[in-house]
C-alpha cells in the first residue's frame, strides 16, 4: 500500500491509516424513509410482506492512507454521496465500522444551509458554528472568507436577494475556509461563472496539498486522473473496482458505455411500439 | 449480548489523531446507536451526559440561531419588532371584546385579568409550534453537515422567551399606569413562575421535535390539541371558574388539577391581578414532573438523533 503520491502532495504517503471502512453497509428502512402512512403499514401487515429495506451501501471495506487521494466514482445513484455521508459522520453506519484519523471536513453541496433571511455575514457566522468552528476563528477568518467570495456589498444584504452562482461563492468560500487534516468534496467543482470555477480549482488544488487525505466524488475523470493516486468504483452500493485511477476510469467508462447502449436498446423499442413507421 | 463484537478497541498509530472518531454499529442497528468515542452503546448516564456536552459546547450556535430568529421573525414588516409589544396587546383586546362586551362578562378589570393569562399562554403555544418543527425545516443542512440536533429544539424555546420577555413590557405598563391599585411586589415573581414554564416547555419541544421527524402528524396534531389545551386552561376564565363548573366530578375534579396551566396561569394571575402569593405547591410539583419530562426528551432525543439524516 505504500503507493507514493507526488503530486499534489506536500505530506508523503506514509503507512498510517487517514480513513478505514471494513465491511460497511448503510440500509434505509422505507419503513421509516418513504414515509409510509398508517394505510400502507397494515396493508403490507395483511400481505404479510415484510417491510422493505434498501442497502445504499454493502461490503465496503477500504483505507485511505495518510497522504493518499482517493478518487470515488460510478454512477448516479450508486452510494457515492451515502459514503461520503457516511464517512463525515452525518449518517451511522448500519453494518461495519469506520474509522478516521483527524479532523474531518466535508465540502458536500454547497450553500444548502443558508438562512435566506440572513446577511452573508451573519451567514458565514451561523455555518461557522454549525460546523463547530470556535468564535474566534470564524472571527478572525471573517475578512478572508467575506474578500473571497468577492460580492461586493450585496455581503450584507439577505442571502434571498442572491443570485445561484453568488450562493455558491459564498458556500464554497466559507467551506474552504477551514483547515483539515481529511477533506471530502462532492462535485463542488462546477460552481460559479468560469472565471469563479477556476479560481476554486485553484483553491482546491490548495487545499488538497495541504490535507492530509482526500476524498472526492466526482464525474470529472479527468480531475481522478490528474489528482488522485487511487480510485474506486462504485456500483449499486458495492465496491467493483479499487485500484490505480486509470484502469478505474476505464472500467467505469467501459460500464458506462454498456449502460448507454442497453438503454438505447430499450428506447429503440419503446420507440418503436406507439409508432411503428418512425425509425431511428 | 454481544452487539458491537466488531468494534475494536483503540490502539496504536489511531490514539494520536487529533480528532478520534469510532463508529460501531451491528447489523440491526435502524435501532439508533452512535459512537462517537467508544465502542459501546451509551446508556441513559452516557446520553444525557452527551446532551449536557452538546449544549454547553455548542452554545454559541444557540446564541446565533436565536439571533437568526428573532431577526426573522421582524422582517419584512413595517413595524418589526415593535410587533412583539403590539401584537400580545391585540390578542387581548380581542378576548376582551369577545368576552367582556358580547359575553358580557363583569370580572373587574378584565383587561389585566386577560392579559396576564394570554402573555404566558402565547408563549407556550407559540414556543411549542416552532419548537417542534425546528428540527424539520433544518433537514437539508442536517444531510450536510454534522452537528448536535439537540441546540434546534432549545434555540426555539430560548427565543420565544425573548419574546416573552418583551411581552411583559406592556404588562408592566397596564398594571403600573392603568391598574396602579392592583401592584403589588408578589408581581417579581414571574421570572420564577416563568422558569418553571420554561422547563416545561423545554420538555414538551423537545420531545415532540424528534417524534415529528417521523411522524409529520404530531405538528398537525399538536396544533389542535394546543387549541384544545387554551380552552381547558384558565386563560379566558379564572382557575375558580372551571373548579366550580366540574365541581366535585370524580374524573373531571382531578384531570383540571393536573392540568399544568391550571397552576402556571393560576400562578401568574396570582402575583399580577390578585397581588397574592404563586401557587407554590402546584409549581413545586410542576417542577419535579418538568424536569423528569425534559430528561425523558432529551433521552428520546439522543436516541433517534442518529436516524434524523436518513429519515429526513
């Protein structure tokens, strides 16, 4: 496992875990998730059909080592952003365990928790103590955070006059504006106009050579290619592949490609059916 | 019972992070369960003692969700906060309409009478409404981040108090410049009478915020029940009022004791309108059963918090 990280790393790889899942499984009850009224409960009683259950995650077992990156892809839907729940401590595992080493910071959407009725300001100090930042490094990061997201003074005006792309500034400064030791991003890099998308990639290639380790969840293969020394994919809550990001991107793309060419398949024919003379 | 056989003890290169976290769970575990430090299933000692950590670490975010809502609850009108004065007067003036001039009631000064019963009354219902969706209107943000659910229940209940510190403001002004007679110093008083309502409250949103993110029934519930709950209580009428009308009825007599309105307004109508001692044996009891609630939320509390980000 001691895969040496070059680049972007400042910290080499060492052999002391940042991360480890061992056989991690996530399952939502529907019981409790779809909200199932009184109705449908003795319904099923009388059918005798057990509640159902969904596993958005099974059998996920894998390390992330200290001043390792790991790239996390598949497709939608498949568990990504469960995982990455799971490991920033928002979800509780229900199989298997997971441990982490150092202070986790999760970049997942951005901007979500915004009071609308709030000022930027008074919004950066909110998600500040949300995240559990002391008083007085909110405080005193306040400046940066506020010269950052350069909005000029719509910064104290309420975040409801905000347009999408200003949101995201200010959520992507004020999530960046912490230092962790183990940083996790879910897609946060398609925010903002292109001169902002550039200035965070920038932002975030800083921050991942400060951090210790990485995880991202994205669809951009290049930045798994460029960015990451290891990748794993995931498909329907399971791990397919866990290895070097290219053979990794291969596979998913290959997959991707048979998922394309079933579902046009399927299209052909529901096509084809309502209107036999039209074909494609 | 061996429920976390998979958790390991921690050891070597682990112990030396600055953040440890140790998250355990079995395969049944849509039981809630949550480790944070130690492998085992808190119990009820280790919950509360969670809860206790939870509040006083996290009180600086109370202090801004507060803020945030007072903030709000100003905005957007022409008055703001000057409605959290006006608007404990409309509502009496309304009883007082209905129920002196169509009802015809002849309780002297029933401006004061009412006043001193909507003030506390308004506190608990609104406190309680806010109370018990206050974890629900945060779903998105408990999806993105980690973050103690228990500061949303008790910042809604801490900033109703605001409100109803403001509240007695005109309740001053009517029993210093208009009832001058009916002052007495019984009326300092009221943060006392008014603390015991708070723990009640307390109790009472908490433990209805955590259920609500199950069952979104228990907010349309409660709000029929909290109406219900007016009419039984001596806001529009005095304590004497009902125990005269049930009398000495066998089921009746003891359910509109146990009523905790029954003292807590009979309390305040006490120190302001009748310049009479508080029902000190009704608020002592009040008390004991208040805190014996808020424990019990707050345990129910921790124990479905794990499940709040799947749920939601």
């Amino acid at each position: 496992m001691s895969s040496v990280a070059p680049f972007p790393f400042d910290n080499p790889a060492t052999e002391r875990f940042a991360i480890r899942a061992d056989e991690l499984g996530v399952r939502y009850s529907l019981k409790l998730t779809r909200k199932q009224t009184i109705r449908d409960s003795v319904v099923r009683r009388v059918r005798r059909e057990g509640d159902p259950d969904f596993w958005a995650l099974r059998n996920v077992s894998f390390g992330v080592m200290q001043g390792e990156s790991l790239g996390v892809i598949g497709p939608n839907g498949a568990g990504k952003s469960t995982l990455l729940q799971v490991l920033a401590g928002i979800l509780l595992p229900s199989e298997g365990v997971v441990e982490v080493d150092g202070h986790i910071s999760s970049l997942l959407t951005l901007g979500v928790g915004f009071d609308e009725d709030l000022s930027g300001v008074e919004n950066i100090r909110l998600a500040g103590a949300f995240m559990g930042i002391d008083h007085e490094v909110v405080e005193e990061r306040l400046a940066a955070i506020i010269d950052y997201a350069d909005l000029g003074q719509f910064i104290d005006a309420p975040i409801k006059t905000y347009s999408s792309g200003m949101r995201a500034r200010l959520g992507f400064s004020i999530a960046t504006s912490v230092e962790p030791d183990i940083l996790l991003l879910d897609e946060v890099l398609a925010t903002g106009d292109a001169v902002f998308r550039e200035k965070s990639k920038q932002r975030v290639l800083e921050l991942v050579r400060q951090a210790k380790a990485i995880v991202l969840v994205t669809h951009d293969m290049n930045w798994v290619t460029d960015y990451c020394n290891r990748a794993i994919l995931i498909e329907r809550g399971l791990i397919v592949l866990d290895g070097k990001p290219e053979e990794v991107v291969a596979l998913h793309q290959e997959h991707a490609a048979q998922r394309k060419a079933e579902a046009a398949a399927k299209g052909v024919l529901q096509l084809r059916r309502p209107r036999p003379g039209r074909r494609r | 019972m061996v429920p976390h056989a998979r958790a390991r003890p921690v050891h070597g290169p682990w112990s030396s992070g600055r953040v440890l976290r140790f998250r355990a769970v079995t395969a049944r575990s849509e039981t809630p369960a949550f480790f944070r430090s130690s492998s085992v299933a808190p119990g009820p000692v280790q919950l509360l003692r969670l809860a206790v950590n939870d509040i006083l670490s996290r009180r600086r975010l109370i202090i801004y969700l507060v803020q945030a809502d007072l903030k709000k609850k100003g905005a957007d009108t022409l008055l703001g906060n000057v409605w959290w004065v006006v608007d404990p007067l409309l509502q009496m003036l309304i009883y007082v309409i209905f129920m002196g001039v169509i009802l015809q009631r002849k309780t002297p000064d029933f401006p004061l009478f009412i006043f001193c019963a909507v003030l506390p009354w308004k506190w608990f219902d609104s406190t309680t409404k806010d109370g018990i969706a206050s974890v629900v209107i945060k779903d998105k943000l408990i999806k993105q981040i980690y973050f103690p659910k228990l500061v949303l229940p008790f910042a809604a209940v801490v900033s109703g108090v605001v409100n109803f510190a403001f509240g007695l403001i005109p309740l001053f002004a009517l029993l210093l410049l208009v009832y001058p007679q009916r002052a007495t110093a019984w009326v300092l008083f009221i943060p006392v009478i008014a603390a015991v309502e708070f723990v009640f409250a307390l109790g009472v949103a908490t433990l209805l915020s955590a259920l609500n993110v199950f069952y979104r029934d228990i907010s349309n519930l409660a709000r029929h029940l909290i109406r219900m709950w007016f009419y039984l209580s001596p806001v529009l009428w005095s304590a004497d009022d009902i125990s005269h009308i049930v009398g000495h009825h066998r089921v009746l007599a003891p359910l509109v004791v146990m009523n905790p309105f029954y003292h807590l307004l009979g309390s305040f109508r006490n120190v302001v309108y009748y310049g009479q001692p508080p029902d000190w044996g009704g608020l002592i009891g009040l008390t004991l059963l208040s805190l014996d609630l808020l424990v019990l939320a707050v345990l129910i509390f921790k124990r479905l918090e794990p499940t709040f980000a799947k749920v939601l």
